[in-house]
C-alpha cells in the first residue's frame, strides 16, 4: 500500500524504518497479503485513512484475537467512523508485549523531521498520551543529524529522564534495556533518514516507541508527511566581496546632502576621516563633477568603466531599487553594495520593491551573469580599524571610535546594538565591527565564512534576531569551519520565545520550538551561545584579551569577602575553583607573611586578601597563583580601601601593567573585577590600556567564564 502525497501512513512507516534495520511489529493489510499470523493470535487492527493521525480517537483501533472475517468486518466498521477521509485499509499488527514501571514514564516520542532550516532532526522525548505534560518536566532531546553522531546522542539521552529509566539509573529501578540496543536503535534512526529523504518524507512521528521483553526499541504506531524536494538556490555572491568591504581601495557614496546631519552628509564625514588611499573617495552626485571638495560620478552608468569596490547607498528605497537594478543591467560598477535605507522586504514595504530586488539579483546569478554583492538593507553601518574607516550614520561627537586593530570581528543584525558595544566596549582591539541589516542578499553565515578566510580574526561574537531562509544550517557549517581553524564564536539570539520552547502538543515537530532547535544545532557547531547580554558582553572582554582562552579551573583572589562568596557560588562544573595543593598553601601562607598579612587572611581559595592588601600583596599572590594548576586568575579589586591608590596613575598605572606582566609571562589569562562607582573610571581605563580585561562585579567577570566554559 502507498501513500497520496501530502500524508505518509503507518503501513508505509513500517517499511521505511524496517528497510534501515529499525523494530517493528509484525504487520499485514487486509486482503492484500497473506498475514503472518497464527489463529487467535493476539493482535491490533489499525484502520488507516489518509489525513488520519490519531488513529484511536476515532474509534480506529481495535484489540482483539486473529480471526481474518471477524477483523475484516471490523475494518469495514472503522472505515465509516471515518468515510470524509480516503480509506488505506485495515492493518493488522501483531500486538507487543512491552515493559512497563509503575509510576514513571517508559514510552518514547520520536521524531524524523526534515527541517527547512536545519536539515535533519531526530527530536525524542517521553510519549504516550502523557507526552504533553512529561515534555514540560523532561523537554526531549533534539539531534541535528549533520552535528550529532548517534553515539554522542546515546551520550546525551544517558542523562535524560526516559534513558535513566530504561537504563536502570532512576532510584529504585532496574534496566529495562541497555546501551547497545540504544545505540544500535540510534544508529537504525540515522540511517532511515536516508530512505525518507529518497522518499519525499519530511516528517515521520513514532509514538510510542517502546521496549519490547527482550529490551529492543520497537515502534508501535508511525506517521508523517510528504512533500516535493526543496529547489535548488541560486549561485553565491562574488567572494570578493569581502575584502571590498572592510578593506575597500576605493569607495563612492551616494545620497550625500548639502544639509548637515543627514545620513548621507553624516556616513560621508565619518568616511573622511578614514585612511583611504588618496583619491579613493568619490560622490554619486548626477550633474556633477565635484561636490564638497570631492570628485563626483555623474551617473550610475559611468560606475561600468570606472568601477568601484564598495558603494554605499543612503538613498530613499525606490531609488535604491532602481540604483542596484541598473547595475545589474550594465553588468558592472560595484564589487559590494551597502544599502542604508528599509523599506525594501520589510514592514515599510509596501510595494514589494524587496521582492523585486530579490528576483533581480536570482535571476541574473542563476543565469550566470554577474551581480553586486548586497550588505542589508537597512544597514547602519560598518567599522574597520584598519583603515580607520567608519561608515555608520552615528556622528563622532556622539560616537568616538578608536582604531584599535585587534582579533575581534562583531556582526549584528541590529545596527544599535552594534553601536552600543562599541560605545561600552571602546578598548576592544577589532578586525571588523558590522551591521548586516535585513540580510536580504549577504547573510550571517556568507560573514562567518568571510572571517573564516582572515587570519586576523580570532574571535567573532554575533547578534542575531533571526535567520534568513535557509541560513541556520550554513550558519552552522561556517561555525564548524571556524571552530576547526581555532577561532572563537559567541552568539546572543535575540527574538525567543518561551512559549515556542515547551510542548504545545504529543507531535515531536511542536516539541522542538524554534529556540531550542536553533540553540541546539548552533551549540553542537561549536558556537558559545549567551543565555543575556550581560553574559555575552563579558565573554567577548575575555576573548578579547585572551583569544585562547580555556576555563576548567580558576583561582580567585580580592580584598571583599562578598567577591569571595559570589566566586565559591558561581566556580561549578566545567568552570571550577581550584583547590590548592598542600605545597601551594604552604607557599601562599609564606607569601601572606611576608606582606604582613598573617592571620588576618585565610590561605585558602577563593582568596580573600581583607582591605588590608596593598599593590604589592596583590602582586606577589597573583605571581604565586599564576604558578600553580589554575588555568586562569579573576582579580577582584574593590577600590574603596585606603590601601589601594586609585588616585595617582603613577601609582596605578605600573600596577595594572605589573598585573599584566605577570599573565603575560605565565601564560595564562588574568582578568580584573573592579566594583565601585564612575569616580574608578580612571582606574578602570589604566587596567584596560595594560591589556587586560575589566568588569564591573565579580559576577560579571564569572559570568563571562561560565558562558566561555560551555563551550563544545
């Protein structure tokens, strides 16, 4: 029996999954093949319609002895339960013996999605009619197939409600199966994806999966959807388009104003005072030959003989359209194209000019034929410190940037975001800072795969609020890409809901929201994923520093026995305080000595130094605990005490780059809390301007190091 399209029934379930080496019951429609079953043989009747998902709601199961004329009247009798439905027929299955435990759930959900977004999915979670309420207490797992392999999988539902019951690991119990048999079962799930791929399938539930007497995974019941395979998109933007952007040898922009304090008028002061080459500047300005000292291009057609690599646009959306249309047609002009202005696929357009724009750029692409590479709409702007170029439409008086060149690259789908990080975090060194606006044409994952090719970039820290179609799983693979280079990716993504997280229904497709799938698939890339913004600001200070860095065991030292507390909390898991050695208190009890501080300070971590520490305290117990298995050293610094100089940069200004010093040489990170109000701003800024990462609170600084330590 097969199946119409749109609907795959359990009859065309079962062979899927036994064609990949999966459990099923035995199983055989009326009338249209010998049933393997002996005469009174305990079986279920199944009638199966098209469209029919919850099949004993409508009195279409059956329980009962093997009688083929008593079944047969009894599938006639469920067909007008459900004639508005397209009958399949009567499916007799043998009826499974399974085990159970009073009181605890032993049924699986199981879900074989194809995701347009992410690929292949195999989400499990606890089933049975109880899988809404158990999906709250014990959210099932979900597996993105291209970043999981079944046996991390096993590793993972080891730990899990249902694995600890059918392993035997919940109090009380005994294993109901074992770990073979669930990996052989993961494996056979791997596998059938194959199959449903070749057969159109783009979800297959099984529910319930159970454990048969023998402790096999055996599914019960199982069925789905079917659809066309996914078209095949169009060809990638020039890849030049890179290099173009942040390091472009020449620039036009156009939209520039004689008014002051328009976008165009604000991006063009902003671009000036860049270190581009000389000349490398010009205004698209029709009618013109100069405008505000600088060379104009009369017209976009002239861009075809004398190109350009980078061409900002901060023009109204119609005429941004019509702008990138024409190029298009000429067939050349710009290398990238950055567009400021919305109004194009957005909710300001009303017109559909971002549809338009879109199908322009496939059209010519598919058809081989060249294209600009499109940065937005909707964009902000860009920072690149190594030319000192600043394109945002943020007027410097509001927003001074320091060209720092560093190993950081920021990308942002919000431009204010974006801006606000480089306000609050001006000491970051940076490759690259930009605003990808509505990612109508460059997407989040072309600009990781662009840093994953600059071997100045060593950390990249990315705001998102949404994926462009079909961009998570490229997201994923460039992530993956950078992970395997060396490279650091943290991620903040923003746009969640808790609703989309929690079961909303016993269909495994409802169970895996949105966030939870996302977060799964981007985690298992290798991706650092932020949880709030404080986390995120914290773990890019300490990457910024400290590109390397790797968090098991910290050591902590400050004079506030509150930092002392907060840090015993927060040090867990993967990012642990160290415990010292005999031979290392020993040594720390000499070195409290010699700064006179004998019991008045406990040689224990965390190391609570009491206001009566001065520089060189602090000095001699970081050079000591730098030297013992740490990987790592948090400084809190509470600068209220009368021990500590925090008036006289000569004092510490050789302190913050003695602290430095001491990492340096050690290698090994040392950050540095400083918890007191904006008169310690001053302070704050000589610890950066040493190199060394600075937070406001303790918390935040082991906030940072917790985010860092998840990392896969």
């Amino acid at each position: 029996m097969t199946s119409a399209a749109g609907f795959l029934h359990e009859g065309r379930a079962y062979a899927l999954l036994a064609a990949a080496g999966l459990r099923v019951p035995r199983h055989g429609f009326l009338g249209a093949e010998a049933l393997p079953f002996a005469p009174g043989e305990a079986v279920v009747l199944k009638g199966i319609a098209e469209g029919l998902w919850h099949k004993s709601d409508r009195g279409a199961v059956h329980f009962g002895p093997f009688d083929e004329e008593a079944l047969s009247s009894e599938a006639e009798a469920m067909r007008q339960r459900v004639a508005e439905l397209p009958w399949v027929g009567g499916l007799v299955c043998e009826r499974v013996a399974f085990q159970r435990l009073p009181g605890l759930p032993t049924e699986a959900l199981v879900s074989l999605k194809r995701d347009p977004e992410a690929g292949w999915l195999v989400v499990l979670g606890v089933g049975g009619l109880q899988a809404d309420a158990w999906a709250a207490l014990a959210p099932p797992l979900i597996w993105p197939l291209a970043f999981t392999t079944p046996e991390q999988a096993l590793a993972e539902l080891r730990e899990h409600w249902l694995g600890r019951t059918w392993l035997g690991r919940q109090r009380g119990t005994t294993a109901l199966t074992d770990e073979a048999k669930l990996l052989a079962f993961l494996q056979g799930l791997w596998r059938a994806t194959e199959g449903l791929a070749g057969a159109g399938v783009t979800l297959l539930e099984l529910n319930p999966v159970v454990l048969d007497d023998l402790g096999r995974p055996t599914a019960l019941d199982g069925v789905g959807t079917m659809d066309e395979a996914p078209q095949a998109t169009g060809a990638a933007p020039d890849p030049a388009w890179y290099q173009a952007l942040l390091s472009p040898r020449s620039l036009v922009l156009a939209g520039v104003s004689s008014r002051p304090g328009t976008v165009g008028r604000i991006i063009l002061e902003n671009v000036r005072r860049s270190r581009l080459p000389e000349g490398a500047l010009r205004i698209l300005k029709p009618g013109s030959t100069e405008f505000l000292g600088l060379p104009c291009v009369a017209s976009v057609a002239d861009l075809a003989s004398a190109p350009t690599d980078q061409l900002i646009v901060a023009l109204p959306a119609s005429q941004t359209l019509a702008l990138v249309e024409q190029l298009c047609q000429q067939g050349g002009g710009a290398t990238v194209v950055y567009l400021v202005a919305g109004g194009l696929g957005d909710g300001a357009d009303t017109e559909g000019l971002g549809a338009r724009l879109l199908a322009c750029l496939t059209e010519y692409r598919r058809s081989g034929r060249w294209t600009p590479a499109l940065v937005g709409p909707n964009g902000l702007g860009l920072f690149s410190p190594d030319l000192a170029l600043n394109t945002l439409f943020i007027p410097e008086a509001k927003l001074p940037l320091a060209a720092r060149p560093g190993p950081v690259a920021l990308v942002s789908q919000s431009g204010a975001f974006l801006i606000t990080r480089l306000s609050r975090r001006r000491e970051l060194g940076l490759r690259a800072a930009v605003a990808i606006g509505n990612q109508l044409d460059l997407r989040c994952s072309d600009f990781l795969r662009g840093f994953a090719t600059d071997p100045a970039v060593a950390v990249v820290g990315a705001y998102l609020e949404g994926f462009a179609p079909g961009d998570l799983p490229s997201t994923a693979m460039a992530i993956r890409t950078l992970r395997a280079a060396g490279r650091r990716v943290l991620l903040y993504k923003g746009g969640r809901s808790q609703a989309g997280m929690a079961a909303a229904s016993s269909h495994t497709g409802a169970l895996a929201g949105d966030h939870a799938l996302q977060a799964s698939l981007l985690h298992r890339a290798g991706a650092m994923l932020a949880e709030d913004l404080e986390a995120f600001d914290a773990a890019l200070a300490w990457l910024a520093c400290h590109p390397q860095l790797r968090v098991e065991s910290v050591a902590v030292m400050t004079n506030a026995g509150f930092e002392s507390v907060v840090a015993a909390d927060r040090l867990d898991g993967t990012c642990a305080g160290l415990t010292l050695t005999p031979a290392e208190t020993t040594a720390l009890e000499a070195t409290l000595a010699a700064q006179g501080l004998t019991g008045l300070v406990s040689a224990r971590l965390p190391l609570d130094l009491t206001p009566m520490a001065d520089e060189a305290a602090y000095l001699a117990c970081a050079r000591l605990l730098l030297a013992t298995g740490a990987d790592g050293v948090v400084v809190g610094l509470v600068p209220l005490t009368q021990r500590l100089d925090t008036t006289d940069p000569t004092v510490y200004g050789p302190f913050a780059e003695a602290l430095a010093a001491l990492a340096q040489t050690s290698g090994k990170w040392l950050g540095v809390a400083v918890e007191g109000g904006a008169v310690y701003d001053p302070y704050r800024t000589a610890l950066r301007a040493a190199g060394l990462p600075v937070f406001l609170t303790m918390e935040e600084a082991l906030k940072g190091l917790r985010l860092i330590s998840s990392e896969a």
